[in-house]
C-alpha cells in the first residue's frame, strides 16, 4: 500500500464548477501537508500548506485536514481555464528531508 | 526568496552516454538540495539530498550520483545513461517559514 494515495483523474469540468481534489494518506506520523500546482513541462509551486485539521482558505482555494480520518482534500471554487494543471498533495511528518508526494491529479478547466 | 535555475530544461540522450545536469540556488545560503526524479503517473522520488558542499545523501540505489561542489550548485551526473532514467528531474531547496519547497523548472531527460 501506498503511503499517499491520489486520485490520477484526469478530470475535466466547466469553467466555473468547483473542483474537489483528495488525497488518502496511511502514515499518521503526517503532520505537515500541502498542496502543489504543477504546470506542463514546469516545476511545481507551493500553493497551500496546512498543519492541524480544519480549513484554509486563500482566495478561492481552501485546503480540508481531516486527520482522524487521515483524508485531505483541495477545493477549488470558480475554476479557470488557468487552473488547468496537476495538483500534488505532499506531506511530511516534520523532516523537510521525509516529504511523500501524491502521484497527482491532472485538471482540466475548460472554456 | 530563493530561485532555483535549472538547465537544461530538455535533453535526448543516447543510452550509454553521459549526464550533467546542474542546479543553482539564489537568495538562501548554505540550503539544503534535494534532487527529485518524476516519472508519467507517479509521484517525485527523492534521488539525493545535500546538506552542505561535498555533503551528498543518496535515497535510491541507482546509476545516477550528485555533487555540491559549491554552496549553491549541485550536480546530478551519470557516467552511462539507461533508458529507464528517462524522466523529469527537479531540484529543489526548503522553502523559507514554512514547509513549502522551491522547485526549479526542470529537465526533461529521454534516453533514447
């Protein structure tokens, strides 16, 4: 089993619609996580990180920790074309050396 | 904040031949670089990690080996590529006050 599962999608949605993005995890160790964007043929950038269960918001983003159930989730409000990426869940126990990457669901926003 | 270049960002290569791939770090002194490998469908895999010049770990027993010569430069090299070292290699620095990492853009590696 994987430590970090992601759904690989792809997944296509109307410009608009919101977006739920989700990541298992089996390590309860796990007490950092994050969120990347990753565009074609780029490295991937920070887009949200999260310490405790709950939500943050950033805009029209809000990242969801739901440790007890070891389930954390990305929302995307009002998707845009420009949303179009891969998104990353990333997690880490507390070494910056021990960060585990989600495989990474691809997003199509379409016009 | 840091800015990592990378280069080149895309590379075809014969199997057998050699590899050098570099990463320079700005804005940070004395970070912390990580080397990443990131294969169609599949999550980063960590390759190497320096703490400091000469200072290299690796993760993954492989034909691959990185250097730091410089504080700011860390080198991925091989001496005879394989077709399965295709892929997209990253390097990457600890983000500042937070557990973010700064990636660079990246190199596109086919070995052909």
């Amino acid at each position: 089993q994987k430590e970090v599962e992601q759904d690989p999608g792809p997944l296509s949605v109307p410009e608009g619609a919101i977006v739920s993005l989700n990541c298992t995890y089996s390590n309860s160790a796990f007490q950092y996580f994050m969120w990347y964007r990753q565009y074609s043929r780029k490295g991937p950038e920070l887009l949200m990180y999260t310490y405790s269960s709950g939500n943050k918001e950033d805009g029209r983003f809000t990242a969801q920790v739901d440790k007890s159930s070891k389930y954390i989730s990305l929302f995307i409000r009002d998707s845009q074309p420009s949303d179009s990426a891969t998104y990353l869940c990333v997690m880490t126990g507390g070494s910056a050396r021990q960060l585990t990457f989600g495989s990474g669901t691809q997003l199509t926003v379409l016009p | 904040s840091q800015t990592i270049h990378q280069w080149p960002a895309t590379l075809v290569q014969p199997v057998g031949s050699p590899l050098s791939l570099e990463c320079t770090v700005e804005g940070t002194s004395n970070p912390n670089l990580y080397w990443y490998r990131q294969a169609a469908g599949r999550g980063l895999q960590l390759l190497f990690y320096s703490i400091g010049i000469d200072q290299i770990s690796s993760e993954v027993p492989q034909n691959l080996s990185a250097s730091r010569p410089q504080d700011r430069q860390f080198i991925l090299s091989s001496k005879k590529l394989l077709l399965s070292d295709s892929g997209f290699y990253l390097c990457a620095c600890p983000g500042q006050g937070d557990y973010g990492y700064t990636f660079g853009s990246g190199t596109r590696l086919t070995v052909v």
